[in-house]
C-alpha cells in the first residue's frame, strides 16, 4: 500500500478492507486445479496468506517467482511437491526435477527463483504463507490444469 493506503500495484488482488475494524472480505480466484482464498496481500508491510484448495489429480503450473518467498503447509490431503535441484535451483528443466510426496503436518519452504509444482494426490488444503503476490512476479514455464476462461496472470518464459 502506497502513503494513501492504494496497492502498490494497481491491478494486485487485495482483501476489501470492510470496516474501521479491520474486517476483511478474503479475494476467491477459481482455478482449474481448485481454488485460490487469498485473505491477506500487503506490499506495505510485505506479506500474503492464501488457502489453497486442490482437487484430486490436478496440478498447478510449474512455475517460479521472481522475489516472492512462500512457506506451504499442508492442511489435509497430500500432494506431489516437485521442485527444481537443491544442488541446482537455476535449473528449472521440468526433466531435471526432484519429487517429495508433502502429507498433512508438511511444511516446505520455497525461496525466490525456485522453480516448483503441486500434484493432488487426493483432495488438499494448503496454507500459504509469503511475500506480497504482486503483478508479474509469477512465471510459469509449462502450463498447470486451468478453466476455459481462466486468465493467466504472470508470464511466460
């Protein structure tokens, strides 16, 4: 948020402040693997928090972010985390990955520039925790389960 509390970001998805409470109404952004609850994005101070739904199956994109951190912890369910090397997280060939099946209590810490990608093993509930999601921050390299009308956000590398 700028000095007259605005996104930094024009078009950043942000919770609708409700009242002098501070009551939000959370951001829902239907998905082709599920959906996206976002209920806290701030750049002011920089901070995001999401619950991710994924149904069985279904995959999101293999993808990186430019400088977002985010801390994924699985709530119920499980999935198929695949992520880029640890020995080489410059590498982002899909090929060159390494997979970890992710249970519910499993957390996994994701730094800037890591290339990753989630795989429902049975319907999921993840929390996410992160740095601000901003415009342009997310680059997807292969394309994840979308909607026919899904806009994709992001970039293509």
């Amino acid at each position: 948020m700028d000095e007259q509390g605005q996104p930094a970001h024009p078009d950043m998805q942000m919770p609708e402040v409700l009242d002098v409470y501070g009551r939000c109404k959370p951001v829902y952004i239907p998905k082709g693997w599920g959906s996206e609850l976002w209920f806290a994005n701030s750049t002011h101070p920089d901070y995001c928090g999401k619950i991710l739904r994924m149904d069985a199956a279904k995959r999101n994109s293999w993808h990186y972010h430019v400088t977002k951190d985010e801390t994924l912890f699985v709530f119920q369910g499980e999935v198929l985390y695949r992520r880029a090397r640890p020995a080489a997280p410059e590498d982002r060939e899909l090929t060159h990955c390494v997979d970890t099946v992710l249970r519910e209590g499993d957390a996994v810490f994701i730094p800037a520039g890591v290339a990753h990608q989630m795989i429902a093993v049975r319907d999921s509930v993840i929390l996410e925790a992160s740095l601000a999601d901003v415009p342009g921050d997310t680059v997807r390299l292969v394309a994840g389960d979308t909607l026919p009308e899904e806009p994709y956000s992001g970039t293509y590398a």
